[in-house]
C-alpha cells in the first residue's frame, strides 16, 4: 500500500519517551459514514518538545487535512478526512520529529456500519412504546464480583448507606428482561452508564458517591461497576432480542471534576471560565424571555451546575466536535435506540441542533428527548421542535414533559374549580398546538429525580390506577419509573436517595423477591396486574399507540377524551369526584357516533352503551368502543 506523508513545520516537538502511553479519540471509527470528516483528539503524558512534526496515514483512504496545536502539549488533534468510498481498513498513524527512533504510532480501525441500523437496532422510540427508567445501581446485582475495584477512587459499595454503591449493574437487568415483557415495557431508559471514576464527595457533611451516574470521567467505557462496556453490548443484543429497545442518557453540560479533560484539559477554555466561582441559576427564562439581560443569560448557560461538575464549553470547536463525535460513536457502537439529554436548556442550544442533527443524519430512525425541568408550556415547547415564530428554532424531536406530570398531579390531589384540579391537565394539553409533534413528548408520573408518585397521591390505591390509567392512554410517549409498578414509596427526604431505593429481589440476600408474583403483597400484584393490564392492552390498541386525540372540557370533575384513528375507539372518562357521576353520552355523538358497545380494559369485560353512564369515584373508565 503506498504511503501519503504530510509534515507540518508549526509544532514543537515530538514524544519525549517511546514508553509514553498514547490514548486516542475516538478510540475506533466506521467506513461508511455520512460525515467523511473527523477530529481525532491524542493524549500522552509526555509533552511535546521540538521544532518540527511529521504526521502520516497508511491509507490512501485516510488523509491528513490539519494538525492543531492545543495549549497543553500532552495533546495533538488532528482533522481527517475519510473517503466515502473507504473500506472497513486498519490504518496506522505514525507522527514524531526528525529523529526517526522516537517517533510513536498507533493503529486507528475503520469498521464496518452495522446492516441491522434502522431494523433490530438504532430503532427510535416512539408513542408506541412504553419506556421503562431505572437506575442500574439500585436495580438488580447480576455479578457481585464486579462491586468494587481496588484502582479505583470510591472503593466502596455498602448497601446499608442511601449515598454509597450498592452494586447494581447490566447483568441484573439482563436477568430481568423477561420480567419488563410481562409488565408490557418495550424500550429500557438507563441512567447514565459511563465511567464515574469519582472521589466520593462532601455534599452538607455526607460523603457521597457518583452511584447515578451523571459525573462522566471517561466518554468512552462503561463503568466497570456495572459491566464495563461488553457488558453493555451484551444487555443492548439481549434486550432487542427480547423485543426491548435501549435509551442511553446524556450529559453534554457537565463532567467530573476527576474527568481528564478537567484535570490535565487540552486547553483553560475547554471549560466556562469566570473569575470565582459561579453556580447556574437553574432559569430557563433569560433564555427565552426577550427582555433578558446579557449576564442572566450567560449565568443559565455557563454556570456550573455544582461545584463537583464542571461546566463544559460547547462554543469551543474542538469541545463539540468530542461531544458529538461521542455520541455519533456511541450510537454505532452499541446500537442504542434512543438518547434523553440530560440538563438540556444548560447546554449552549447552536451545538445542541449541531449534534442532534449529525445523530439524525448517521441514523434517521433515532429519538432524542431532552430534560427539561421548567414551568411554562411555552418555555417547554421552545426547547423543542415547536410552531413559535422566534429568532432561534430547536431541532430536538421532543422533551421530557413536565407540565404534563404536573397537571397530572393537580388532577389528582386538587379539588375540582375552573382552572384546578383536572381542569390545569385540560389546559396544559390544550396548548399543544405550540409543538410541532407532540406526540414525541416522554410523559411521566415520576422519575429518579422526583417525589414517588404512590406518596405523591398519599398511597391511595383509587389514584394510583387513575395516574396508571392516564399515563398508558394520552398523547405522547410514557415512561415508567422502576419499582412503580410495585408501589414502591418516599418523598426526597431528606435526599433524593430516598427515591432511588434498591428494587427488592434485585440482590442477594434480600428477603422478598419483587420480580415475582409470589413476593408480592396483594396490593402490590393488583397494582402490578393494573399496570400490566393496561401496558399490554397499549401494545394491541392503535388508536392509543398512535391514533389522533380529542379531549372535552371538564364538567363537575368529569373528563372526558378519545383516542382513535380509522379501524378503532377509544373512550376514556376520568372521574376526579369522591362520589359517583353519572353523564350524559349525548354530549360526545361526535366521536361515539353509532358505537353501541363498550369493551371495559381494566375488568375484560363488554357491556352495552346506554344514553347515561354512571362511573364510581376517583376511576378512569377506559373503554375501546365496538358495534
């Protein structure tokens, strides 16, 4: 093969040692690509000394287009461009200064794209699936073995301690995936899976450890606590197997404080810079509000988000070429279906659009949904794909909808008046013309970050079912927080690790077993069986997984919808009163049309409509309509 040296006369120096270790990223890349250009990012430990660099590629289908210099010189990064027509190839890089002996080199593979993308991998989430999030820590230890690690920073793993690892991890959820397709679940969202090799840390006098998940110290493995990354490609190959498909959560605001693009970065502006210390204000207002101060604005975008996660820079090219071509990797590598980025309005939104359009390119069937934890339907839809005429336009396909989760809960604890109780969800989805699908919108009744809904609505059975109910029949996509489905409890008191108890079973040694039947309280198999009931009747109605949506106005704490298309309906009454209501079906002839029988999904059975319906208080009945 023959070979294409180019030799750049800007840097100063070459390898001091050839026992220096070199690390590179991406660690691998993929013939075939939309994209042929690519930054490579080379770290060593020894610094860069001469005058004069030579950089050079095996390849002809490979080509060095730049050298970039960065402030530290532990690093080179290096712009190629990879032919279109390139085959899956091992291509070695070779770079040093006029002493031959002391030039390094690396091999850097081209794979092959996988065929299956679009097919049983990199599949996208959509309103017909039901998405299941936990926490891998706290959900199931499938390999004690792999508890703690000697090399290292927080050695410890004590279940016995809210605030230490507790040794969850990717085979506990393998060992589980039969119990998801009982429940009905169809797509797994993990929290965060990747290297948290943090020091535990002092937070109001409690140490803690990064057990969540959200403080990245290496964008390229997986945490060895919980598999490490074969682990990882194995859980993703047995869940589509099973049906199931694999979101991955994203941090692009943050990392680690012990990440080494913090501790050793290539430069200071990798990272926001300010001249002490500033906290992020935690408003997504200036960021829409045309009255905005210039310092309001940047104090929501580059402030950090606590002192333990520095701030990323994604103004910086080189920083958001790594966090995109990360996530491009990412997605090719493991064959993920989906992303949730995490702390979404944090992140500078130019690159947000950037990256989520190089991931819609490489992988047109991909979903992205992005946190977003405000108080403003508007402010939410503006984050998102949206009908706003306003000045910048986001590309991300939906968000996680709080206005929905909280008009859910108004439905349920408020007393019914003209603008509380069921009337706020009314409301809030009335104000869906701001969105251009939303349909793509993840909507919830709790997560990782939040109260338990079952002690939200004060362990009452009745509301639990109603919620249930609710989550599995509206527009969007429904999320399901583990253990829910078990009536598993708290409040975040006095921290949030009271909400992210382990799922009972899920270790040795525990003294019921949850995942099954047996294990269960009555209680929690009715609630379980609810649940199920409704996740599996979803998987059968198309109406529900992605018909059309028409909502009436709520009348004395009475709310009723439809959800249909053009071979089904489905009627769904929400009945918030404490007592029994009676109503008059004339009113709903527009959709009800000359259906005369009713299929009730919670008890299987079929009844015949009358003019009046009565329902019980605090009940959802939900109905699939027949002739």
């Amino acid at each position: 093969m023959k070979r294409f040296i180019i030799i750049i006369f800007i840097f100063q120096g070459i390898i001091s040692s050839a026992q220096n270790a070199i690390d590179v990223y991406p660690t691998h890349w993929w013939a075939g690509m939309k994209n042929t250009k690519l930054q490579l990012l080379i770290r060593s430990t020894a610094n860069i000394t001469s005058d004069k660099l030579a950089f050079q590629s095996s390849s002809a289908d490979v080509k060095v287009v730049k050298i970039h210099k960065p402030e530290n010189r532990h690093y080179l990064i290096i712009d190629l461009d990879i032919a279109s027509s390139a085959k899956p190839q091992q291509v070695k890089f070779s770079f040093g200064g006029i002493i031959r002996n002391e030039w390094k080199s690396f091999l850097f593979q081209l794979k092959a794209r996988s065929a299956a993308n679009g097919t049983t991998r990199v599949q996208g989430v959509t309103s017909q699936d039901l998405v299941y999030l936990l926490l891998p820590d706290r959900f199931s230890n499938g390999d004690p073995s792999n508890d703690r690690f000697s090399d290292l920073r927080d050695t410890e793993a004590d279940r016995n301690n809210p605030f230490l690892r507790h040794g969850g991890d990717l085979q506990g959820i393998i060992d589980h995936l039969d119990y998801f397709n009982e429940l009905g679940v169809t797509a797994l969202w993990l929290n965060p899976v990747l290297e948290n090799n943090q020091t535990l840390t002092d937070e109001g006098g409690t140490k803690r450890s990064a057990y969540h998940g959200y403080a990245f110290t290496d964008h390229y493995n997986v945490d060895k606590r919980l598999g490490g990354n074969s682990a990882y490609i194995k859980l993703i190959v047995e869940a589509h197997k099973k049906g199931l498909k694999v979101i991955q959560d994203a941090v692009y605001n943050h990392v680690g404080n012990q990440h080494f693009l913090f501790t050793d970065p290539p430069s200071k502006d990798w990272f926001t810079q300010w001249p002490s210390y500033q906290n992020t204000s935690y408003k997504d207002q200036p960021l829409v509000d045309k009255y905005a101060s210039a310092i309001d604005r940047r104090i929501t975008l580059d402030g950090w988000f606590t002192p333990f996660l520095p701030d990323l820079d994604a103004k910086n090219s080189y920083v958001s070429n790594y966090l995109i071509q990360h996530s491009v990797w990412t997605t090719e590598e493991f064959g993920i279906d989906g992303w949730r980025v995490d702390t979404y309005f944090y992140n500078d939104l130019d690159f947000m659009n950037r990256c989520n359009k190089e991931l819609y390119r490489e992988f047109p069937k991909i979903t992205i949904f992005g946190e977003t934890w405000i108080h403003s339907v508007t402010n939410q839809a503006y984050f998102s794909e949206n009908n706003l005429t306003v000045p910048w336009k986001s590309n991300l396909q939906g968000v996680t909808d709080f206005q929905w989760h909280f008009s859910l809960n108004a439905s349920l604890n408020e007393n019914f008046s003209w603008d509380g109780g069921v009337n706020k969800l009314y409301s809030v989805l009335a104000q869906d013309i701001l969105y251009k699908d939303p349909m793509r919108n993840v909507i919830f009744l709790d997560n990782h970050d939040l109260d338990r809904y079952y002690s939200v609505i004060g362990e009452n059975i009745s509301k639990f079912k109603m919620g249930i109910a609710l989550l599995l029949t509206q527009r969007g996509i429904p999320q399901l927080y583990y253990g829910t489905e078990i009536l598993m409890k708290n409040l975040k008191n006095p921290s949030d690790a009271e909400v992210r108890r382990d799922f009972p079973g899920g270790f040795p040694g525990d003294a019921v077993n949850k995942f099954s039947s047996a294990g269960r309280t009555a209680q929690e198999n009715d609630a379980f069986n609810y649940v199920k009931t409704f996740a599996n009747f979803r998987k059968s109605s198309s109406a529900v997984r992605s018909g059309r949506f028409m909502q009436y106005l709520p009348e004395d704490g009475v709310y009723v919808y439809f959800r249909y298309d053009n071979t089904e309906t489905v009627m769904c009454v929400f009945n918030q009163n404490e007592g029994p209501k009676t109503i008059a079906l004339s009113r709903f002839s527009e959709r009800i049309k000359d259906y005369t029988k009713a299929f009730d999904v919670a008890t299987g059975t079929t009844f015949n409509l009358e003019p009046n319906l009565t329902l019980g208080g605090k009940y959802v009945l939900v109905m699939k309509l027949s002739r």
